[in-house]
C-alpha cells in the first residue's frame, strides 16, 4: 500500500510528500522495510538525486536479493549515471530472477545501442517481444533500427511493422512504411500490392508510393495501371 501512494504521489510530482511517505515507513518500522528502499530510490532516481538512489537501491537488493524488479531500477540508475557495465550486471541478475521481463531485455537492447553493439541491441530487443508480444517500445525501436540501417534492411523491418500497424490502427504513417518495405523486398513484393494500394490512399502525393504501383503493375502486365502511376508520381 505504501509504495502504491508513493507512485500515486510520484505521478503528480509531489515527490517530497511521496519521500516522506517513504521515511516514515522506515521510522516505524514498518515490514518489509526493503519495500521502503526500494521507494526512496525510486523517488531518488525520479528527482535525478542518483547518488542518493543508488545507495537505497544497494539496500535494497543487498536486503532482498531475490526480488527482480530491484535489480532492474539499480540497473536504471546505473545507466542514467553511464556506469554501462554495472547496469548491464543488475539487468543480468533481474534476469536471473525474473527471464521473461520485456522491460529488462529492452533496457539491455537500449544500453547496447548507445555502445553502437548492434547485435546485442537487437538480440535483447527481439528477446524483450519474444517476452511481450505486446511490448510497443521494442517494436518501435527495432522498425527504427531496421529502417535506418545502409542499406535498410527492410525485410527484417516488414514483421515488426506489421505488428506495428495491428497496435496503432489510427496511424497513417506506419502501414505507408509497410508498404514501401513490402513493395522493396524480393520475398514479400508479391504480396505488397493491397498494402501499396492502401497507402496510396493515405498519402496520394507520396511520389515512392506512385512508383512503386508502377513497378508492380508493371510486372504483373497491367500497362495502363503502370502508366497511370508513373504519371502521378512524376505530378
């Protein structure tokens, strides 16, 4: 109940009220008193009072090692301190504890990335899915990541933005990204033309979108499909 008005508090940004929610747990005595660490650190980390969090996040998984979730906001202070080795140490431990956290996989994938350890980035990233088939941020970054590699690897990009387009359905820019993706990639071009046929209507002044039509309508022996979207996308 304590750390549930802590996070209450926190949320409204009265953290000093939420601290000392927290204190005055410790004062009483109140059990477990790690529940009352691991809030103060968290105040602490929310504040950017790092020093201050670590030592009562240290508490913390020093008096209750086997709780996950102390080890992974150790971690986080840790990495918003660029301590990037001792992040990834309190990450592994959650994840001893705790395998299948999306959160904790998708925070090693963001360490690695800023290391420019891009193997690492998208095996932890792919692990954070894999843990959360519904877990948005790993998907948003993997499409990033994918999308602005040279060249794009589009074909590895097209599974996360399909799920992409599932999670936001009101979004007209990914299922154009998707499309352009299906419409560039030998294994999935046969199947692009609806979703091409689609983004069209999303964005009727995207030249790439016109051509690509015409790339497939080409293909497929459609002249007059073909010409009529090489004339659009050269408008």
């Amino acid at each position: 109940a304590q750390i549930r008005i802590v996070y209450l508090l926190g949320k409204r940004g009265q953290y000093a009220e939420a601290e000392a929610t927290f204190r005055k747990g410790l004062d009483q005595q109140f059990k477990p008193p790690t529940s009352f660490y691991y809030g103060l650190g968290l105040v602490k980390m929310a504040t950017d009072s790092l020093k201050a969090a670590t030592l009562w996040l240290i508490r913390a998984t020093e008096a209750d090692p086997r709780k996950g979730a102390y080890h992974k906001a150790l971690g986080d202070v840790y990495a918003k301190q660029q301590v990037t080795e001792l992040a990834i140490d309190e990450y592994g431990r959650a994840l001893e504890l705790e395998p299948n956290s999306a959160e904790v996989h998708y925070a090693m994938g963001k360490l690695y990335f800023k290391d420019r350890k891009w193997q690492e980035t998208v095996k932890a990233w792919k692990e954070a899915v894999a843990a959360d088939s519904n877990f948005v941020p790993a998907y948003v970054d993997l499409i990033n990541f994918f999308l602005i590699m040279k060249p794009p690897h589009y074909e590895e990009a097209i599974p996360f933005l399909k799920k992409a387009v599932e999670f936001n359905p009101n979004d007209t820019q990914l299922p154009v990204e998707l499309a352009k993706a299906m419409g560039k990639t030998p294994s999935y071009r046969a199947e692009a033309f609806p979703f091409l046929e689609k983004a069209v209507t999303l964005v009727p002044e995207d030249v790439e979108v016109h051509a690509l039509i015409g790339d497939l309508s080409l293909e497929k022996k459609d002249y007059a499909r073909a010409v009529q979207a090489y004339k659009k996308a050269t408008q």
